[in-house]
C-alpha cells in the first residue's frame, strides 16, 4: 500500500497534537510532509525531530530563524519556511494528498483555501475560515476537486449519519428534515448569571468535557462556539439555520445527530476525544486505530437533553442573527469575536463584556455581499479595528487608571 502525503496546519495546538498521536499509530499508512506553526520553536522542533517531515513551517520569521538553526546543528535535513507564504505553500504541495486545516482563527483561511484549491483531501477544524468565507469556500472545493472533510466532531458525527456516499459539497441530502447539533453547555451552564462578570480565564479555560485550545475553550464557555458551529453546518450540509437545532446535551456523548422524513433519528456516539473524528476523516471511508477508550456505556448511564438559554448565551443569538444576515456579517462576527475573546484571554475585558463588542461591531460595520476575498478580508479587517476600539472603551484597566 503506498503511504499518503499529509501537512498538518497548526501541528503543535491540541487539534495538530491529537492528529500526530492518530498518525503515530497508523504510520505504515501515512508520511508527514509537512508541519506548522506560529511560534513555539520547542514544539514544532520535536516533532520535527520524530516525524521527519520534508518542511517546517513557522508563522513568525523569528522563530522559523531559531528553528532552522536548531534543526541545522541537530544535522536534521528539514527545509524550514516562515511566515503566510510558507504556510501557503504546504498547503498545496504537489506531494501532499491530505492537509489537516487546524490553525486556530482567521489566520488559517489563505492556506485552507489554497489546500481547497489543490485538489487536496481538507480536514476540516478550522472552522473559523468556513464561517468567514462560507460561499467562496465552498466553490474552492468544487472547483479544485477537492475533498472537504469535517473534523470539528459535531460536524463530524453529522456527515457519519448522512446517506451513504454523500459529501460535504454535494447538496441537501435527501430525506433529511433537520440536523440536531448538541453542545454541553461549557463551564457556566449553571452558574448564577450575576457570577459571570467575575470569570477569570483559567475558569472559562477549564472545560467540563474536552481539553482543547485557550481560544475555542472560551468560544464554548460563550456558546459562540455553538454559534459558529450552526454557520459551519448550514455551508457543509446545505441546510439553512432554522434547520439546525442546538440541543443541550451535558455528557457529550452524542456528539449530534440527524433527523430524517420518516422519523428516524440517527445519531453518532463515542468518548469525548478528537481522536475519532480526526481518525474518521483521515481514513475515510475505511476505519483505522485511533487510540480511544471504548465507550461504556452502562458506566455512563444516562443522557440528558435541555433548551439553550440565548439569555445566557447572547452569542448564540448573534451567531444565528448572522447567518440571516448573510454576506460578510459572519466574517465580522467571527472577527470581532477574535478580538474580545483575545482581550478577555489577557484580561483586558470582563467575560461578559464579549457579546456586547461583537454586537456593536456588527451594528457599525455594514454587511456587504461576500462576492470576493477582498470583500470578506476587508470586512474582518474594518471588524478587528473596531472591536479593538471598544475593547480600550470597556477596558477595566483604563477604568483604574
Ligand atoms: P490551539 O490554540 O491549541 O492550536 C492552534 C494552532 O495554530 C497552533 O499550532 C498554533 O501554533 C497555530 N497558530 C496560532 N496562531 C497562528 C497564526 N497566526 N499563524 C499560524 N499558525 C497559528 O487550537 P486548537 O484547539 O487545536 O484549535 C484549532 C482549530 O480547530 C480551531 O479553529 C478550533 O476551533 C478547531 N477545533 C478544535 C477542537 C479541539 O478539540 N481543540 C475541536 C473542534 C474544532
Ligand atoms: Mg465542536
């Protein structure tokens, strides 16, 4: 069997981590071509130094400098790259058959688009670039032939119940009547609302379920986790928002489920590990060794569903309002969003202070027709510079001084 080619976009974050530890295991089937990332010298320099890749990629022209450097007196023969350029060039290799699209935020849209381009089997995580670019992306896949695979385990539990044979791309797949997508809820489910002002980062960070990046940790504690998740199923599934119903399920173990005409309701369970649906999208269709627990499912023994409450969860809410909108309000939402969730992270901003710079910056910059990139790289821009200018109004730290 001959091995497959695969760049890993973000390969020292939690999603690029969990896919080496899949490809660690099923090494006579995979070759890593190449790896990214945006600083962590260390980290990239050690997995370089298991994998072997061809390139290394780093964001930042510093690090990629003290990298090369590492790698070169550690006689490794990696050709190391720097900066968007880079990035966008492992992204498309002609050897790579397979790019795990796994940078966290807009920064991962150019090469996601270029794998796109390609031809290439996309894996999906960056979902932050689907929501940004729904349309333009989604006409990249087609007319490159590639394949877009969703890894953001939802999304990923959804297309394992779609109609045999159906892809992301490939229309509204018959017979279904709704997508139910689950959520757990985050950390704050049932604290008293009047708490939440005081929410430190580490808490937001400390998720019930899943361990995963600093950023989507506080995207799932806001629930605009959630809400970019609706925008990413509406693009990958055809369907519209009023057919995805966001249901409350504290276990996550439904990881979603489809609903079909005649009543059936298929869903996908399994342990809450990004294991499996990176496994699922690398192998697909076939099944490999991912290294998950079996569920137990007696252990777990019940599964609980509840309503979300958009009062609780006002991003949510803009999330949907977005998509009604259309054009570039996602790619303003999503950007805005960036950029409270960042000076929440540095403690810049109250928690609660995050919904209220995204629904501004949505009512200040206008929402056009999303016909170009340039139109949707504008909107984010004129988005980040405003959210900016309200995240120094709220500032609690200008507020002392
Ligand atoms: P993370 O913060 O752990 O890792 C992000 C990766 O992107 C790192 O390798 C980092 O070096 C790189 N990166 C960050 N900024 C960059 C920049 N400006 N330029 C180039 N590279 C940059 O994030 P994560 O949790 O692995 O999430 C990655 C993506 O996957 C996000 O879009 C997230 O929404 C999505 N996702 C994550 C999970 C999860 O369980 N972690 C689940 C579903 C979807
Ligand atoms: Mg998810």
């Amino acid at each position: 069997m001959s091995t497959q080619g695969i760049t890993i976009l973000g390969a020292t974050g939690s999603i690029g981590v969990s896919t080496l530890d899949v490809l660690r295991r099923n090494a006579d089937r995979y070759r890593v071509e190449a790896l990214t990332a945006n600083r962590d010298v260390d980290g990239l320099y050690a997995q370089c130094v298991e994998f072997a890749p061809r390139y290394a990629v780093m964001a930042d022209p510093d690090a990629a400098e003290r990298l090369r450097a590492r790698l070169r007196d550690a006689g490794r023969e990696v050709e190391v790259l720097a900066g968007e350029d880079g990035l966008r060039r492992v992204a498309a290799l002609d050897e790579v058959d397979c790019v795990m699209a796994a940078i966290v935020g807009a920064a991962g849209l150019m090469p996601a688009l270029d794998a796109a381009r390609a031809g290439k089997r996309v894996l999906l995580a960056n979902k932050e670039a689907l929501v940004m670019s729904g349309a333009l992306f989604m006409r990249q896949v087609h007319d490159g032939s590639a394949e877009l695979l969703p890894v953001d385990s939802e999304h990923n539990a959804i297309f394992q119940c779609m109609p045999p044979a159906w892809v992301p791309g490939a229309g509204r797949p018959e017979g279904v009547s709704r997508i139910l997508l689950t959520a757990s809820g985050g950390p704050f489910r049932q604290t008293p609302l009047d708490q939440l002002a005081d929410i430190t980062p580490e808490q937001a960070c400390a998720h019930p379920n899943w361990d995963m990046g600093r950023k989507i940790s506080v995207d799932s504690a806001t629930m605009m986790n959630k809400g970019l998740e609706v925008i990413e199923a509406c693009w990958l599934f055809s369907v519209d928002a009023a057919d995805v119903q966001v249901v409350i399920h504290p276990q996550s173990v439904i990881h979603s489920m489809v609903q079909y005409r005649d009543g059936s309701v298929l869903a996908e369970l399994g342990n809450p590990d990004m294991r499996t649906p990176i496994a699922n999208c690398l192998a697909w269709p076939q099944r490999i060794e991912a290294g998950v627990a079996p569920l137990d499912i007696v252990a777990i023994g019940r599964l609980d569903f509840e309503a979300p409450d958009l009062a609780r969860f006002p991003c949510l809410r803009l999330a949907q309002e977005a998509w009604t909108a259309g054009g570039t309000a996602a790619a303003i939402l999503n950007a805005a969003n960036e950029i409270a969730v960042d000076a929440f992270l540095e403690r810049r901003i109250h928690y609660t202070a995050i919904p209220g710079i995204i629904e501004a910056t949505l009512g200040h910059v206008g929402v056009q027709e999303a016909v170009s990139l340039d139109v949707i790289l504008d909107a984010d821009r004129q988005a980040r510079e405003h959210a900016t200018r309200l995240v120094h109004d709220v500032s609690p730290q200008k507020e002392r001084a």
